[in-house]
C-alpha cells in the first residue's frame, strides 16, 4: 500500500477463534467454529469492543504477534475446514476520476481453528484443493475500489 488510505485491522489467531479488531479498538469481529454437529457453519460475533468474550482466552489469541490485514474477501468451506480469505497487500492502479482503484495484490488463508477427525485421502484432497486456491488468488486481478462501484458500466451509474 503507498500512500493512499486502506484502513487496517490487526487478525489474532487462537487455537480455537480468528479474532479481527479495527484499528481504532472499537469494534471487532470473533469468528469460530460453532460447536455444534453442523459441518456448514461458522460462528461471527461482532462487537463493539476491543477486549473479547469471557469465554475466550485473551492472553491465548494476543499470545502471537497480529497479522495486518486491509480487508476480508470472505470464507470458503473445502472437504474439511472453512478457511478466512484476507487482504494483506494493495496496490494503486489508478484513478477512475476521483476515486482511486485498487489491485488486491496478496491475500493469505486461515483457516478457522475446528476440531474434527479427517482421514488421510480427505486430508490429501483438503491440501490440493487449499494449494488451487492459493494458486488461483495469486494469479488472478481483483480489483476494489473503497468509494465507487466498479462492478458496473459508467453509463450506468450516472443515470
């Protein structure tokens, strides 16, 4: 990132949460497996303050030094885990007018602390498929932009 504002979040990770804070404290979201038997679902607790739930360990997530992150591009579920796709690194590619326009340059996958028991050929496809994704996110251009919508024709817009 040069020069230009992407607001950063700071990403802890616990042996059993993912817990992301906005730079100024004030709200954080804890993401974790939720306990249940359902494979398909995760847990996001959003809150308003920098200091988690009780039922967490705060000296076990702020144990690791943070990972600064610019941005969530979301969850994927692969055979045996759900993985949190981030934005480590922009670059500005240009101006569309007066909104500037970025390329999401490198992302890293976490994948969301569960406990399950998984086989080995299911361990072998959730390595293959997790290596095709990191493939893929490197290879290929995303571009954002914090304040116009670059999904759509400009024609459209203006109208």
């Amino acid at each position: 990132m040069k020069g230009h504002f992407v607001s950063p979040s700071l990403l802890y990770k616990s042996s059993s949460h993912l817990f992301i804070e906005n730079d100024n404290n004030t709200t954080s979201l804890i993401i974790s497996d939720n306990g249940s038997n359902l494979e398909d679902s995760l847990c996001l607790q959003r809150t308003v303050a920098s200091v988690p739930s009780s039922d967490i360990l705060w000296d076990d997530i702020k144990r690791d030094p943070p990972l600064i992150i610019l941005g969530c591009l979301g969850f994927i579920k692969l055979v045996c885990y759900w993985y949190l796709i981030v934005i480590t690194e922009v670059e500005v590619v240009g101006k569309l007018h007066e909104h500037v326009i970025y390329n999401i340059s490198k992302t890293t996958l976490f994948s969301v602390p569960r406990a399950c028991n998984v086989t080995e050929d299911e361990k072998k496809v959730e390595v293959y498929y997790l290596q095709s994704m990191i493939e893929y996110l490197e290879s290929s251009g995303f571009y954002f932009c914090m304040d116009y919508d670059i999904t759509h024709f400009m024609q459209a817009q203006l109208n």
